[in-house]
C-alpha cells in the first residue's frame, strides 16, 4: 500500500504552497489514487506523486499532466506554475549578467575567457601548429573538440606566438553535404605574406552527409595539398572518434594524421574543477564544494559528459539565489542526465499538439541515423523548413533557439548539441522508431535537390523500388512531413509513372486489337472462357499477396503462411525472395486456451514444460518437449478474482511458484505435470499485490517483491512448511516493487520498482541482507523488468521510460552502466529474458513487439534481426527455454507464442564482420570481422551450423577470407597489413601456417586463390596488387612485379576459372584484366573497365569464364563478355536495385545465378543463365540490421553465407522447399479456419501447413 503523504505549510515558499495546491485540487476531484491518475494522464505514479511532495518545482508537462488527470482546466494551472517559476527558480536571469556557461552550444572564439580546463591540450596543439601543417584532432561526442578549436586554438593562432609562421587568415567551416562546390574558394589561401588556417570542424560530416564519392574525394585531396608549404595552408580537422575507420579508408588521409594527431580524451579531476569553478569566478560568483564534488562524482565514466554537465550547470546558474550556484538549484534543474531532458520537455511541453508534431518533424530533419556509429546532428536550410505551416515552423524554430536547443547561424539551423539525441528521451526514441524511414527521408531530400538544380529534369525522378519505397514512407504525398519541393518531385514521380504505364496498356491494347482482328469468332469464346478463369485466379492470388503485405510488419508468421498460400497457387520469383526472407526470421506458433491476459510465463529448467498465468485466475502448463506443444493436465486456479500475476520454477523444475494481487505466494508440485497439486499453505505476508517472483540457484530461497514496496525472502528448505526468512527488505525511497531478480551465483539479489531505481542487496546471509552500493539511477519512469546475465557480470533493467539499460556489476558494491541506453520500443519495456549463452536478451514491450538485441559485448549492444511482431496487443512477458532457440511470449491478446529462432543466425563476432567463406567441400565456413578473430563454423548440417575453433593473430581488422581449392589452407588479409596462412586440414585444431606475409605495407583489401592453388593474390592499400607463389606454402614467395595499373586503391581481386587471368576492381572507379599466365611476368589486358561512376568493390567471374561481374559503390551491378580478354563488352544493361553500395559478389557454382551483397541491408539474386538479359530474381533478401559486407556460395549452390555489419553470420538456405517445410514447423497452426475466413475468406480452408 502507498504511504501517506508528509503535510505541507502553504506558507513555506512558493514550491511548498503550489504543492499545496495540488494535493487541494486532487482532494476536490474525488481523491484519486495515484494509480488511477496515472492511467489517465500516462505519467508514472512517482513522477505525479512527487510533483505534489513540495521538494522542488515539477516540470509544466508533469503539471500540466497532473491537472488534466484532475479533470482542471490546464490554461489556468499553466500560468500558475509560470508565476512560481519566475518567482522561485528563474530569479538570477531578471536583468543578469551573461551566464558563463555556454549550455550545449560550444564555447565560440568569444568565449575565450570562460573556457577552462583544457589549457595543456591548447597548448600541445598550438605546439603542433607551430610544427605541422595538417593536424587531425579525435575525441568522443561530447567531448568538447569543436570548443577546443574555437576557444582554444584560434586565439592562439591570433597571438601569433611564431614569427616563422605568420598568420593571414583563420576560416572555420563544417563540410555539409557538398563540401567543395560550398568551399572551394575558402580552400585558397589569403592574399598577401602568411599561412590562411582552416579549421575544419565536424569533419565526420563528409562521411555522414556528403553521399558523392568524387567530390568527398576532391574535398580530400584539396586539403592534403596544404602539406606541401607552396600553398600557405595549415590544416586543422575535428573528428568524432567512431568516424576513424572512415578516415584510415583514404591512404593519403592515413599518412597525414600518422604525423600530428591529437586525441581529446576525458578530462582530469583538476581541469574538471576548473571547467566547474573558474567559469563562474570570471562573473564574481562561487561554486558550492559540494555541488563540485558531486557534479565531479557524477561526470566520470559519463560518455560524453562535458555538454551534460555545461548545460546543467547554465540551467544551475539560472536557478541560483544569490553569488553561490549550490545543489538546492542543481537539483531543480535536473541534475546532469535530467537537465537536458527536463529543458527540452519544458519546451516542448508548451507547444500545441500542431506545433509539437511540427517540432517533431523538424527536430528529425536535424538528424543523421548511424550506421554502426551513434546518430549525428545534420544542419538543414531554411529551404527544408518550406512546410505547408511555414510560418508555424519558423515560430517552432525560434522557441526552441530560445530554449538553447538549436543554433541558427545565418542560412542553417542545426541541433545545439549530439547530446541532445542521446540525453533527450523522447528525441531518442523518435530517431530509433524512425531510423530507416529517416535514411530513406535523406535520400529523397537529396534527390528533390538535385532535381530541382537539374531543372526538374524527368530523367532524375524516382522509379521502380525507390519510389515504391517513397510511396510507402510517405502516403498521400507527405503533405504534413515534405517540403513543398520534396511534395513536387514525389507528385512529379508518381505522374511520370503513370503516364509510363497509360503509353505501356495503350500499346499492349493496340497489339491485343490487331490480335483480335486475326481470330475467328469460335477462338475467341474459348479464349474469353480461358480469360476470365485465368483473371479469377489472377485476382485471388493478387489478394492472398496483398493480404500477407499488409500483415507482413505486424503479423509476420500470418504473412508468411499466406505467402506460402499464394505460393501454391501460383509460384513466382517475388513470392520465392519472400519465403526465403520470412523462413529465415523468427516466426512464432500460437498456444491458446486462456481468456484473459496473461502477465507471465515461465519455462522449467529442463526445457520440457511451460507454464503461463492470466487474469482468468488459472495457470496452464504446456508441453513443449521435442516439438510439441499441447496443454498438459487441467488448469490451476489460485489467487482470487484478478488470478496469478508472478510465476517461477525451482531450479529442479519439481516445484512452480506463483502469486498475484491478492497479496498471497502458493507452490505447486509439478513433478508431475499431469497431476500438478498445491504445496503447503499459501505464504502470506505482503499488504499488497505479489508482482514478481525469483528462486534462489540452489533452490532453497524464493524472493518476492510486492506493491507494498516490500521484498519478503522464503525458506523452502522444506517446501510443505516454507516459513518467512528474515523481516521484509524496505529500502529509504522505495516505492512499490515490480520486479526482483537473483544473481546466477545467489550473491545478489537485485530489485527495482516505482522509484525509478534499480537497488543490488547482498543475500550471503539471505535472513539479514544488506544494501550493495548505491542505488542504480537513470531510468525516468518505474522499472518493471530485471534479468542478470547467465554469468552474472551483466544486469539488464527496463520499464516505463521505454529504454533496456545494461549495467556492469562483475562487482556489486562497485556496479556502473555499460554503454548507452538501449532504445527501439515505442512504449514501456514489461519484460526481460536472457538467452542461455548470453549472446541475446529479449525485451517485451506495450508496443506489441518482442525485440532481440545482441549483447555478446554488452558495452556496445546490438539489434538482432527485426522486432517479433505477432502479437495484436502489448506484450507483458518474455522467456528463453534452455536450448536458447525457443522463446515464449503473451501479453493483453490472450495468446501464449512460442517462437523459434533460426538456427542459422551465427552470433559469436562482437564487431562487424567483413568477411565470409564456405570450404571447397562445404563442411566449414569461415567468418571474420573488425574485431580481428576469425570464427570457423561446422557446416556439414547447413540448417543446423555449429560453432568450431577461433583463430587469432591479426592486430586489427580482418578484410578478406578465402579457402585454397583443395582445402587444406585458408588464407586471411588484415588491416594489420598482413597476410595470414592457417592449416585447417583438422578444422577442430586449425593452426598458423609459417610468418604473417607483410609486403603491402598498407592493410590488405582482398584474397583471392589461383584454381591450381599454387599462387595467391593480394590486393592493397598501397595501391598494388601481388602475386605469392605456394610452391611451399610455410614459406610463400613473391613472384613478378606488383599490379600497379590502378589509380587508386584495389578492392577486390578474382581468378578466372583457368587461372590465366586476374580480375581486380579499386576505388579508382574502374576494374581491370591482368595476364597472369606466367606468374613472374604479369601484365595487364586490354583498357580499364571504366563504366562504373562510383568505387568498384567486387569482381567476380562466372564458373565457365565468360562472364565478369563488378559491384560498385553507384549501387549498380554490371555484368562483362570478356571471352575476348583484350577487348571486354559490357553484357546487357547494369543491374538496378540495391538503393546503397553494392559490397559483394558471388557466383553461384553452376553460374545461371549470382548473388550481391549491399549497405541497403539486403541481399538479391540475379539469374545470369543469359548474362545480355541478365534479371532480377524476386525482390531482396533480408534479415541483416545493417550493411551486409560479404557472401559465399555453398559449393552444392543450395546455401548462401552472408556476413554483415551487424556482427552476425547467416546462412540462407535457398530451396523453396526447405522455405516452405521451415515456415509450418515454426508457425504451426497459425492459419486456423476462423483466420482463413477473415483473409482468404472466397476459397474452401486449404491452409499450406497441416
């Protein structure tokens, strides 16, 4: 039960009596329980209960929130909390001074005498200019890099301390989205005597904004000319630290950064004091020793913290009293994860609903999605503001100027901070929800630019899938999120597709009237007959496909059944991708039964039974051993009118635990689980609803966790007398308790609830525990959910506020966050599951969906596939059964799914993987990444891979894989700059095969065997491709002069099927032939081919030699006739589809196919049985969450490997049949006779799966 409300003296202040006058208000609206006010405001009873506590001021949402709940009128109550908060909390910016703290806008050139702390690092690089004249600067988001530029180097650049080196000019500028048709004449030097400095800032946005690789590379170029003193240029870049691998892609960039670089690392205890204190000294004003200390305490090992902690501390200053900025304030203002959110909240808090929804839209437009990295601010226009609502916008725009939210500098309005993406929740989660409708915004706002400078040239309108896809994202033509320009180029779109379409029936109709004219009258009848059964069977099929894409993004095992059902009506290339996309996913089989929600399931420790709990007061055990799935013995029925709400099994699986509302914990025996009986009496105790259960791991103890904000531990040494086990565990400031977890080792037991807060409790002696360390704080709202990871050095939290946090506790006393937030639900987290390796953890949320997240590194966790979507209401539970590939959901639609993983998503890699490929004879798969470690899979089973030996040695990335044609060697290339030989004859004990081969001095981008095996080539960053002889592969020689016809870096190189010539594709847009017939002698073939308008990443050659493909960065697929090799001809027109990068190639063994691999996420097929009339095979593949880097045909042909940027390995099996039979054992009975009414309603029940 709550506790009672501590009085208040109206007369204490202004908090004090506006708190008053809430609790007044809520007494004459009937005295709600906060409970109830929190169900109709959609606020946490925490939040609501303390805005009326008359610690501090709420926030005017939560006010706001607090009166509509109270049925009061909001206008009323909003200018009351603005009279309270000029009154109390604002009193320092009446006619103040300017504040010297610069919140989250950098500190400017001007703000140079309020910029502390960083004094060394100015002066080390004010030392390196005086030296260099290209100089790269690297830190963390946040880590104040752009501050150091402006605060720090430019005044001493100003100086002008080196009398060798005057200076003629400083320019600041950020690259964009064109970076050199924007600045090209701010690359020039000044006119007259010393060096013109540019500054570039943000430097990462030519990787983020910037989509033309030419210009991105002229952009390069133009700046590492400065080296060279002829030009009077120093060159100083700001880099965001993930955006380094971008970086070391550019060889001349690499070289220039190796000289001077300066990596912006967190700041010392003193230089934080200083950024703390001095700032403040400067305006005569003090800080409070123990605010520092705090403030000190709370920013270390907070990811970039120092915009966090300038933007608390300007929101301090103006809440102080007085000369002294103390913690009274800094608690008022949020404190330094809350400052952020509670002033973005308060902003936008004060919008209509028309204004918040175009706040939203803007906000958005200012923002980049990563792609393996953190997202990034964008600076937009004016132009992009050009809504239907204009005037609205630019209102919107300059209130959240004013808020310190956005920087407007002249034409461009842009995010004040990247941490306002991290630190604002909403901000957050609207950028998860819409990450890649977001990229595929970008696009079209890209190409609505482009249109527009090309004279609305029809040529650069959308087409086929792009916009299919543009259509989709934005129906009715985007009227409340397009600009009147993105509007026009879509409307314009769309009317030249029609008017193609209306001049493609014109012509078949002329074609079909003279075929009319030709027949006689007898044919015709037939013909009509035949017609009109084929177009009933047309339309029926076109229904059935159009059923399962509606269903596809929320329904997906309903949308895979069906397309199975449209499959064996009418089989087609579309319906095939599809089958194998879905076959491939997670899809789930109903159990039904219950008629109510269902809060809870559990599976026992043996994997065999699973029980589940609902509001219709029974708990039903299932078997779900060795492919069953059937109710076993009768429903148990316990815990009054509103049933069980917690259920657990002992770790023995003899005994299930179960408790609900009516206060009370029961124990059943289901040893038996035909004849499951009560235990002992029901365990009484709590004053209030049981919400959570957990058992001990020797099964001796079981924790329960109330509404009563009480956890009770129980001895059941002796389960028929179980007995209470020490007094109830009450923390200071807990609130009621929803969820309670032991640590694998029972050492621990964790515990969380309505205070917001996650508390870790020593249970060595289980009767007397005692608090670990402090309170685990950031969650905003209550939190519902906890699980430790099997090896108990992980605690994952959820709840309300919609966000997964992992936490380090490897030491309890000591526990810390690991990474960021985890974000991707649109509605509170209910449920948390770990899998039994620890690779995964499931979340159950009220936004219907169950999301898997990879967390094998859980300092940098992962999505893992897309979210589960079968249920048609919010999903309150989740559980992993013990073979880690079944995982049991349910929630508010009465259903209990259960869900079977693919056994063919390899997990194991914590960091990209760049690299796969399949042995000659199929049996092994190898796979490598960023990480450095290459993984080897038993792939004898392809529907069932299993993980084999590791192999280590590279320093640093691996780029390139692949088997000799006899198997015995596998050959791998690194960043490293090496060249790597394993012995995998006995793949359980591979070994290193001699020295690394270290000749490219440059990583290495690309392997490639000779037929015979006997030599080996490497392609590199050094521009040079080489030649090993394997005469003795311990010892690998270097035969012939390096390849070095490219102008640019090579990418990938590829044998043809005789050995006699070599193919390579570079970045200098181009690929090449080279005559390798005599190795010691190699020489190029023919011109280069040059049709590519972007880097040429893959070659490969078709089985029989005939055909070469090259993938480019242009997105496009090109196929060659090079059965003459001196004079190769483009065969048939490039293949469109992929909408990114195309990074892989590969032939399938008997050549009539060929797979590509792209940044779009995607993997497609093309049958190149005719390679001039090469075709699209269906639509793409997917599954991936990010680039997939790499694939690998199974020598049979019936398997592909992919490895993608997501960290994951996924073998496709590719028969139709193997789609179909995966699709029923999986989803079961999905398709039941009331389903098939409802979406095959006009054909006899025939569902595909029996």
């Amino acid at each position: 039960m709550g506790r009672r409300e501590i009085p208040l003296d109206p007369g204490a202040g202004p908090v004090s009596g506006f708190a008053h006058a809430l609790r007044e208000l809520r007494r004459g609206a009937g005295n709600p329980t906060y409970r109830t006010m929190a169900q109709r405001a959609g606020y946490s009873v925490t939040a609501l209960s303390q805005a009326a506590a008359g610690e501090k001021l709420p926030s005017l949402a939560v006010t706001l929130a607090y009166v509509r709940a109270c049925a009061a009128d909001p206008a009323e109550w909003e200018e009351r909390w603005r009279r309270v908060d000029q009154a109390v909390l604002r009193p320092a910016e009446r006619g103040e001074s300017v504040a010297p703290y610069r919140g989250l806008a950098r500190f400017d050139v001007a703000d140079a005498d309020v910029f502390f702390g960083r004094e060394a690092l100015t002066e080390r690089l004010a030392n390196l200019a005086r030296e260099h004249r290209f100089i790269a600067v690297f830190g963390p988001s946040g880590g104040g890099k752009s501050s150091l530029l402006r605060a720090g180097l430019v005044p001493r650049l100003r100086a002008g301390d080196d009398a060798r080196r005057p200076v003629a000019a400083i320019r600041i500028l950020t690259p964009g989205a064109h970076p050199l048709r924007t600045h090209a004449a701010r690359l020039e030097a000044a006119e007259g005597t010393g060096d013109t400095w540019l500054l570039v800032d943000q430097f990462e946005e030519l990787f983020t904004l910037c989509e033309d690789p030419a210009e991105r590379s002229a952009f390069l170029d133009r700046l590492l000319a400065a080296r060279e003193p002829r030009h009077r240029l120093g060159v100083v870049i700001t880099v965001r630290a993930d955006f380094l691998d971008p970086c070391t892609e550019h060889p001349g960039l690499t070289a220039a950064m190796q000289d001077a670089t300066v990596l912006v690392g967190p700041m010392s205890d003193a230089e934080l004091r200083e950024a703390i204190t001095r700032p403040a000294r400067s305006r005569g004003l003090a800080v409070q020793r123990s605010l520092a200390d705090r403030i000190l305490a709370e920013v270390h090992g907070e990811p970039g913290g120092l915009p966090l902690m300038s933007h608390a501390l300007l929101e301090t200053w103006r809440r102080r009293k007085g000369a002294a900025l103390n913690e009274a304030a800094y608690e008022v203002a949020g404190g330094l994860r809350g400052a952020i959110a509670r002033t973005a909240e308060d902003a936008y808090g004060r919008f209509t609903p028309a204004q918040a929804d175009l706040a939203r839209q803007i906000l958005l437009r200012m923002v980049t999605p990563g792609r393996g990295t953190a997202a990034t601010r964008r600076p937009i226009d004016w132009g992009e503001l050009d809504f239907e609502a204009a005037e609205d916008a630019t209102a919107v725009v300059e209130r959240l100027a004013a808020a310190r939210l956005l920087v407007i500098d002249g034409d461009t309005v842009e995010l004040a901070h990247e941490a306002l993406i991290s630190s604002w929740p909403r901000l957050r989660r609207w950028v998860e929800a819409e990450r890649d409708r977001l990229r595929l915004h970008r696009r079209l706002t890209d190409a609505a630019r482009a249109w527009h400078d090309l004279d609305r040239d029809p040529g650069s309108l959308y087409r086929g899938s792009r916009l299919a896809a543009a259509t989709e994202a934005f129906p009715a033509g985007g009227q409340r999120e397009l600009t009147a320009l993105e509007q026009s180029f879509l409307a314009a779109s769309v009317r030249h597709r029609r008017r193609t379409l209306r001049l493609r029936r014109s012509a078949i109709a002329g074609l079909a009237a003279l075929a009319l004219l030709a027949t006689g009258a007898a044919v015709v009848a037939v013909q009509q007959r035949g017609t009109a059964r084929s177009e009933r069977d047309t339309a029926v099929f076109h229904q059935i496909t159009a059923e399962a894409d509606a269903l596809r993004g929320s329904r997906t095992s309903l949308a895979a059944q069906l397309d199975a059902t449209a499959y064996h009506r009418r089989a087609s290339d579309g319906l095939y991708t599809r089958l194998v996309t879905d076959a491939h996913g997670p899809l789930s089989a109903p159990l039904t039964g219950h008629r109510g929600f269902i809060p809870v399931v559990a599976f026992s420790a043996d994997g065999r039974l699973l029980a589940s709990a609902s509001r219709d007061r029974t708990i039903r055990l299932w078997d779900v051993s060795g492919g069953r799935r059937g109710p076993v013995g009768r429903p148990l029925t316990a815990h009054g009118d509103e049933g069980p709400r917690a259920l657990a099994f002992s770790p023995d699986h003899a005994l299930l635990a179960s408790a609900g509302h009516d206060g009370c914990v029961r124990l059943w025996d289901v040893s038996d689980p035909a004849r499951a009986a009560p235990v002992g009496r029901p365990l009484r105790g709590h004053e209030d609803g049981v919400i959570s259960l957990s058992f001990s791991p020797d099964g001796r103890t079981l924790a329960s966790g109330s509404d009563d904000s009480t956890v009770r531990r129980w001895d059941l040494s002796r389960p028929q007398r179980a007995r209470p086990l020490g007094k109830p565990l009450v923390a200071d400031g807990a609130d009621g308790v929803r969820s309670v977890a032991f640590s694998p080792d029972g050492a621990t037991l964790a515990t969380a609830g309505f205070d917001e807060t996650v508390r870790l409790w020593d249970m060595t002696d289980p009767a007397r525990p005692t608090p670990r360390g402090r309170p685990l704080t950031g969650h905003q709202e209550p939190v519902w959910a906890l699980a430790f990871s099997p090896d108990g050095r992980t605690l994952a939290s959820a709840g309300y506020d919609r966000s997964v946090r992992l936490w380090n506790v490897t030491d309890p006393a000591r526990p810390r966050p690991r990474g960021e937030p985890v974000t991707g639900h649109d509605d509170a987290v209910w449920s948390l599951a770990f899998s039994p390796d620890g690779h995964t953890l499931a979340s159950a949320g009220l936004d219907d969906t169950v999301r898997l997240w990879y967390v094998k590194n859980p300092d940098y966790p992962r999505v893992l596939g897309r979210p589960l979507t079968d249920h048609t209401d919010g999903v309150w539970t989740v559980a992993f059964a013990p073979d880690g590939r079944t995982l049991a959901s349910a929630g508010r639609d009465q259903t209990v799914r259960l869900w079977r993983l693919p056994d063919t998503l390899l997990t194991g890699h914590t960091q990209p993987v760049n690299t796969v490929a399949f042995h000659p004879r199929g049996g092994l798969l190898a796979s490598a990444g960023t990480g450095g470690d290459i993984r080897l899979w038993d792939t004898s089973r392809p529907a069932r891979p299993r993980r084999g030996a590791d192999l280590v040695g590279h320093d640093g990335a691996v780029t390139s894989l692949a088997f000799s044609p006899d198997g015995r060697y596998l050959a791998s290339a690194g960043e490293d700059e090496t060249v790597r030989l394993w012995n995998v004859a006995d793949p359980a004990h591979p070994r290193p095969l001699g020295e690394p081969v270290a000749d490219h001095h440059a990583p290495v981008t690309g392997l490639a065997f000779r037929p015979d095996g006997r030599l080996l080539a490497s392609a590199g960053g050094d521009d040079a491709i080489r030649l090993w002889s394997l005469a003795d592969p311990r010892h690998p020689r270097r035969t012939g002069r390096p390849l070095t016809g490219h102008r640019d870096m090579p990418t990938s190189v590829a044998f043809s099927p005789d050995g006699h010539t070599l193919a390579s594709g570079a970045e200098d847009n181009t690929a090449r032939l080279w005559d390798v017939a005599e190795p010691g002698h190699p020489r190029p073939l023919g011109e280069p081919l040059a049709k590519h308008d972007g880097f040429v990443t893959a070659v490969a050659f078709s089985p029989d030699g005939a055909t070469l493909a090259t993938g480019s960065a242009d997105r496009r697929v090109r196929l060659w006739n090079v059965t003459d090799r001196r004079r190769p001809t483009p065969a048939g027109k490039p293949l469109t589809g992929h909408e990114e990068p195309v990074h892989a190639l590969a032939f399938r063994p008997d050549g009539r196919q060929l797979a590509s691999a792209a940044s779009d996420n995607a993997v497609r097929l093309w049958d190149t049985s005719r390679p001039a009339a090469a075709r699209p095979v269906g639509d793409g593949i997917t599954g991936h969450n990010d680039s997939v880097t790499s694939l690998a045909y199974h020598p049979s042909g019936t398997a592909l490997a992919t490895g993608s940027y997501d960290a994951t390995t996924r073998v496709w099996l590719l028969p139709v049949t193997h789609a179909l039979a995966r699709t029923c054992v999986a989803s079961g009975a999905t398709l039941t006779r009331a389903t098939w009414r409802r979406h095959v309603h006009h054909l006899p029940y025939d569902p595909p799966c029996r």
